[in-house]
C-alpha cells in the first residue's frame, strides 16, 4: 500500500480539495461517496494498461495546458463520441477545438458521468454513477445490484473509519449513520487545535487506503465496469425514448496530442496554417462532418 505521501505527489497537493471530496455528502447518502480515479491506484490494481485514440474538447486558452500536461498523472476528460452542436458549444469551456490523443483509458463511459477534477488533475467519480444503470436518473454506468456487495464493504469502511476517528464528533448520537458522522468528524479535526492538519492529513490517507483495499477486493467487476466501454465505442439507446446521449465519457491520462482538429467558426483563422503551437491540425468548415469523422476514427482503432 502506497503512503498518502505518494499520493500527493502525483502532482499539485490535494489536500483542501481532497476534504471536500471525501468527506463531504450533500444528499447525505452512500450515493455521493466519492471514489478517485487515480492512476496509481489503477497501476497496482490493474497493471495493465488500455491504450486508446481518444479526443477532448477545449477552447484556444485550453490548448497550452492541455500541451503542457502531456505525458503526465494528470487525467482529463475524453470522448470516443460528441455531437456537432456540444463541439461548436463546448461543455466546461467555449469549444470549438477537439484535440485528437492517444493515452491511458482509467473509466469509459457511454454518457457523460460527472467525473469531478481537483486542483491536482485527478478526478473522481460518485458511487451512485458506478451503480445506476444507463437509463436511470441521473445516468450512470450500470452497475446494479451486481455492485451490492461493493456497497455493502464502502459502508464497512466508512463505519470503520467513524469508529476510529470517533473522538472528534460534536454529537455521538450521529455515530449511528457514518454518512452524517464523517462531515462532523472532518469539522471536529479542523478545529481541534495545532495538530488539526496532521489528524486530517492521516484521515485522508485511511480513506484512500481503506478505498484502495475495496476497490482492489472486487477488481474483476469494477474493472469491467470502468472499462467495457472502450470494446464498442457506441452510444447506447434508450429503449423507451430512442434517444442517445450527446456525448460519451473517457478519464484519461499519460496522453500524448497527436493533432488538432479546429472547428467551423474559427477555420478561416487558420486556413494558411499547418500547426498549433507545433502540432499538426485538420480545419473544418462543417460540425457534422467533424463530429462523423470523430466517431469514425474511434470505431477504426479499437
């Protein structure tokens, strides 16, 4: 089992976000436990790795740090699939540029999950999205009830975890549900005096470990979940409604930007251009046809 010290230098420190993603439940309920998607974690779980051509949107600004991090721990968020209209748009940023990588596969998706990035670059996903299914709400990667024994030992954990650090609960009388217990023992622990960061640095590190020794209990299930995706590379139907999802979800990390592919509303801005920033790029005059052509590359290197 690795240190938390190892942890953290992944990259930038996680700390003040790690507090926020680990302990904090806003439903109060098991289905916002946070899991983390970490690349080290994965290694020794899974050492072998899923190699994958694989794209990510971003606006111009995005592009230098999407450079910069290459070949690194650092994960972001991919597509195998992505509709014209979410291209032109963008999601989290303004869009209009897709980056065409090859990296690492930690989770792939038939919908978008929700993965949650920190300061760091890693990101997490929630244990509701593991378990619900792709037509439920919000929609998630199907697990099911073949994750309930999964369930049955993160609640074991965080019971543990209660049990050990019940000292610095303000009411015992929450004792009885870890899920509101394990906020109140993070706020007893920041607010319990000069060692606070030290007994908070050490709780984050039983979560993960604890986190680790589940995950890596049910490995054979988990790992299908997180990566079945990338066999298909299909958006799934809905049978009730018909519709797809607008966009699929990969975690990705140790890429590698092979080209750039710039969208119609910024192509006469680099109609004389052969690279960005030194990588070569592809100008589009059309969404759909770009959106096409993306899924048609990742269908032609499964």
């Amino acid at each position: 089992m690795r240190t938390f010290k190892a942890f953290i230098n992944e990259g930038i420190a996680w700390q003040t976000s790690l507090s926020k993603q680990i302990f904090d439940f806003p439903r109060a309920s098991i289905k916002d436990l946070t899991i983390p998607l970490s690349s080290s974690i994965f290694k020794r779980i899974w050492p072998d790795t899923i190699r994958s051509t694989a794209f990510h949107l971003t606006d111009y600004d995005g592009l230098e740090n999407l450079k910069r991090i290459q070949n690194s721990k650092k994960s972001i968020s991919a597509f195998y699939n992505m509709r014209s209209r979410q291209i032109g748009e963008g999601i989290r940023t303004y869009g209009g540029y897709v980056a065409e990588i090859e990296g690492d596969v930690l989770v792939a998706s038939p919908d978008d999950v929700a993965t949650m990035p920190d300061k760091g670059g890693r990101r997490y996903i929630v244990w509701q999205t593991i378990k619900n299914g792709p037509t439920d709400y919000p929609p998630g990667m199907g697990g099911g009830r073949g994750v309930n024994k999964i369930e049955k030992d993160l609640e074991k954990m965080l019971s543990g975890l209660v049990d050990k650090y019940d000292k610095y609960l303000s009411d015992f009388r929450f004792k009885v549900d870890p899920v509101l217990a394990w906020p109140m023992i993070r706020d007893g622990i920041t607010t319990s005096g000069s060692n606070s960061g030290k007994v908070l640095h050490k709780a984050i590190a039983d979560y993960l470990d604890g986190m680790e020794k589940v995950m890596k209990k049910h490995s054979k299930i988990l790992h299908s979940i997180f990566t079945d995706y990338t066999k298909s590379r299909t958006l799934k139907t809905d049978p009730d409604s018909g519709d797809t999802s607008d966009w699929d979800e990969l975690v990705i990390n140790n890429f590698k930007i092979n080209k750039i592919h710039v969208g119609e509303e910024f192509a006469e801005d680099f109609e004389d251009d052969t690279d960005i920033m030194g990588i070569p790029i592809m100008v589009w005059n059309d969404h759909e046809k770009l959106s096409s052509h993306l899924s048609a590359i990742s269908k032609k290197t499964k």
